[in-house]
C-alpha cells in the first residue's frame, strides 16, 4: 500500500476512505502476523501503517463532525 499524504485522503469520498482504512487495517494485520512468526523483514512498515490509519481514523472523524 503506498502511503498517502493527509490532503490526499481528504479528497477521498467516503467510500473509498471506508475502502483504504479497511485495506489498511488488514494490512496492519497481515504485518503483525508476520512479525510474529518471524517472516517480517521490514518491521518499520507497521508504524507507518499504524499511523495512515491514524490519520484517515482522523479525517473520517473531522468529516462527521462538520456534518453535525
């Protein structure tokens, strides 16, 4: 998953922010599975994608807010 930038996921519609943060959490999981069993070489790539998630986590919050 490359990694997009915080202006970048608030063009998203909702739809697809829905998809990427579901595509991301998954991928969030598949690292952790694989840093467990050891097969995980590149282990800096579980921070960076705790934090995309944080960030469209962030956004998609921000969005609800404004249409209260």
């Amino acid at each position: 998953m490359i990694s997009l930038k915080a202006n970048e996921v608030r063009s998203l519609e909702v739809d697809e922010l829905t998809e990427k943060l579901s595509a991301a959490r998954e991928e969030l999981f598949n690292l952790r599975f694989r840093h467990a069993t050891g097969q995980l070489e590149n282990t800096a790539r579980i921070t960076a994608v705790r934090r995309e998630v944080a960030r469209m986590l962030t956004i998609q919050r921000q969005g609800a807010e404004e249409t209260k």
